[in-house]
C-alpha cells in the first residue's frame, strides 16, 4: 500500500494561491488596458478640441473665447496628466502581479516535482514488493515441488 504525498495540503494551497495570483493578475491587465484606452481618449479629444480651436482662431475669436479654449485645453492636460500617472501606476501593478504569479507557478512546479518524485518512488517500492512476493511464492512452489518428488 502506497503513501500519499505528505506534502499535498501545501501542494494543493500553492495551486489556489497561484490561481488566485492569476485571476488577480487578468484583473490587473484589464485595468490597465482601461486605463491605457481612456488616455488614448482624452489625447484624441484633446486633438480634435485643439483643431477646433486652431479652425476657430483663423476665423477670428474674442479674447474670452480664446481664454476658454485655453483653459479647457489646460483642463485636458490635467486629465491627460493624471491618465498618463494612473496607467504607469498600472502598468507596474501588472509587473508586480506577474511577479507574485510567476512566483506561486514556481512554487506549485516544486511542489509538483516531489510529488512526481514522491510517486515514482512509491511505485518502485510496490514493484519491488510485488517482485518479492511474486518470487517467494515461486520459491514456496519449486519447494513444494521439490518435497512431493522426494515422496
């Protein structure tokens, strides 16, 4: 009869925490790829409100239509600003959650080589068994033999 592998309880936490890490880390990746769409909004808003500006300034605007753009554009580079901070803080939230995730698929690929080992080792001990077994009744027979032919 077999041991089981002693190590499966941390086995098995290793494959949840890494299954975690990685549902974090697809969590992570989408936020980024939100992050990384809204600022490619907010630049191509302030492209398009930018040439409206441009059109508007060649066909002559007051000084208070001027001050409004120029403020608004100002209000978009603010935003575009924070964007451009919220996606870098994203983007290494994702590397870190790679990280953290490599490092559970690490660990479960170590937990599941002694397990291999663990198992291979197992199996060689009952093929021995068997072996062993299978030559003492061979043994018990040729002996069995041996005493009807003396009778």
């Amino acid at each position: 009869m077999s041991k089981s592998f002693p190590l499966k309880p941390l086995l098995e936490l290793s494959q949840t925490r890494m299954d975690d890490a990685a549902r974090r880390l697809g969590e992570l990746i989408a936020s980024e790829q939100e992050g990384t769409r809204k600022l490619e909004l907010l630049q191509n808003y302030r492209d398009e409100y930018e040439s409206r500006f441009h059109e508007a300034a060649r066909n002559g605007i007051s000084p208070d239509e001027w001050r409004n753009f120029s403020a608004f554009i100002g209000r978009i580079d603010e935003a575009i600003a924070v964007q451009k901070a919220n996606v870098e803080r994203s983007r290494q939230m994702t590397v870190a959650g790679q990280h953290a995730w490599m490092t559970q698929r690490n660990k479960v690929k170590a937990f599941d080589t002694l397990q291999k080992r663990h198992d291979l080792g197992e199996a060689r001990k009952e093929a021995r068994l068997e072996q062993r077994q299978s030559d003492e009744h061979s043994a018990k027979r040729y002996a069995n033999r041996e005493d009807s032919d003396e009778s």
